[in-house]
C-alpha cells in the first residue's frame, strides 16, 4: 500500500572464477516520493520465480518450495525467516522455474513443469521417440493445488490440479 516493491533475484551476482551465489529477494522504498528508489534491504537466502503479495505476507517460490514471509506494516525487511509453506517439489534440471497464483478461498496453485520438452528418451535428441503414457506425468507437467495459510505441507501427486502441461511460466 505505501509503495514498496520487492525484487526477487533467482541467483545472486556472478563474480568471475566462483561459483554462483544464491539469490535472494530485496525491498525497495522511495522514502522522500521523488520516484527513485532511497532504501533497499537484502533478505532470504533463496530467489525465485514467482512472488506474490498476500495478507501482510510476501509468498515466493523456489524450484523446490512454496515459502513466506511475514511483513509487518510499514518495515521493509521481514524480521523472521521465511517458513515453508509446501516443500519437497521434484528437483528437475529443465522447466524448474514456478509461478504461484492465489483463489479466494485460501488455495495457493503452482506448475510443475516437464523436466523435458516431449516426454522423449533420450531427451532433446533429433528423432527420438515420445513416451506414451507419459511417466513424467505423474510429478511433473501440470498444476498443483495447496491450502494458501498452512505451513509444513510437501508436495503430494493427490494434490494435482490440471495435467498435461509442458511448463506453465
């Protein structure tokens, strides 16, 4: 309501020879309404790909989770650590990111996407044949819904929504 805007950076700068640092999100304020950005403060120890404003908390999600913060009116930086809202998400190496989005009955939805781009064995390889049914499906490529106000909850194939969609963002 003030003004603020939160960032998320999936991963932090990349200083040549060293490893990528995790990301993380920041809070931004203009404190004087000039339009420039007077305050920021770093917090997190992970970014993400999907971030929403939600009854004074700020959800984000990783590759692996849905989490939250808890913001107090009028402070930039959350002053808890994030809790976990749903954990356990399939680690993939493609189609990791997450976009989450909110109903007004209390469910938050993620994707899952596919961890290929066709079900194919061997993946990304010219002329290889798709899989049909897809194995994939069971975990992967499609929407997954969750009570939005409930910490502690892991990733369940129960919980499925839609299916058959490569990768939602």
């Amino acid at each position: 309501p003030n003004g603020d805007i939160f960032v998320s950076l999936r991963t932090g700068p990349v200083v040549q020879g060293q490893p990528r640092t995790p990301g993380y999100i920041v809070g931004l304020r203009d404190t004087d309404g000039d339009g420039k950005i007077d305050t920021q403060e770093k917090f997190g120890t992970a970014g993400a790909t999907g971030i929403v404003l939600r009854n004074n908390y700020l959800y984000f999600a990783t590759t692996t989770s849905i989490e939250r913060f808890k913001l107090t009116p009028g402070e930039l930086k959350p002053a808890g650590a994030a809790e976990v809202v749903v954990g356990g998400f399939p680690a993939q190496r493609g189609h990791s990111d997450k976009d989450i989005a909110f109903d007004d009955k209390g469910n938050v939805y993620v994707n899952v996407g596919l961890p290929s781009n066709a079900c194919t064995e061997p993946d990304r390889v010219p002329g290889a044949k798709g899989l049909d049914p897809c194995p994939q499906l069971e975990e992967h490529g499609g929407i997954w819904k969750f009570s939005a106000d409930t910490p502690g909850q892991k990733f369940s194939v129960k919980n499925r929504f839609a299916t058959g969609l490569r990768q939602g963002v």
